[in-house]
C-alpha cells in the first residue's frame, strides 16, 4: 500500500505553522513530499540480514599483546615539585 501525501495534508501543515504559500509552493511542496517517502520505501525492500552489524564493513579488533614498561620511582618522585604531609604535590599547570 503506497501512501501519498495530499494537497491538503499539505495546507494543514502550512495552516498549523502559519504560513500561507501559493498555490504554485503547494504543488512543489507535495511533490516534494512525496518524493521523500518514495525514497523511504527503497529502504524499506533492503533485506533484513541474519546477523545485526554495528558497521557498515565488517572488521575484526586488531590485538596487540601488552607490554609492561619499567618505570624508575625515583624519576617520577623527581616530577613533583615538593613533598607536603606525605603527598607529592605536582607544580601548577596554568
């Protein structure tokens, strides 16, 4: 079942929003209309696929092993400007 937009589906629109376009505007506007839902129906005879997918190409995550990074905890207590009440305190950023 095809549904096509009116002439006057469109006049009540332009009623509600208050406008008042020609009688050359509302040919163009139904039709324009229509044109619109003649395209949603091409999306609806895409067939359902069995399996949803989140994108548009199928892709595997690509896996990297961890790698664990030594760190000197002196170097990093050496960041801080100052020690206060056993915190390390950071210098200001701004």
């Amino acid at each position: 079942m095809e549904k096509k937009i009116t002439k006057q589906d469109i006049e009540r629109v332009a009623s509600i929003a208050r406008l008042s376009p020609s009688t050359e505007e509302l040919d163009g506007l139904t039709a324009d209309a229509n044109a619109i839902l003649e395209y949603f129906s091409l999306i609806d005879e895409i067939p359902d696929s069995e399996t949803p997918q989140t994108y548009v190409l199928s892709h595997d995550n690509a896996l990297r092993p961890d790698e664990e990074k030594k760190t000197d905890p002196k170097g990093i207590r050496r960041g801080f400007s100052r020690e206060q009440d056993g915190y390390m305190l950071a210098p200001k950023s701004f």
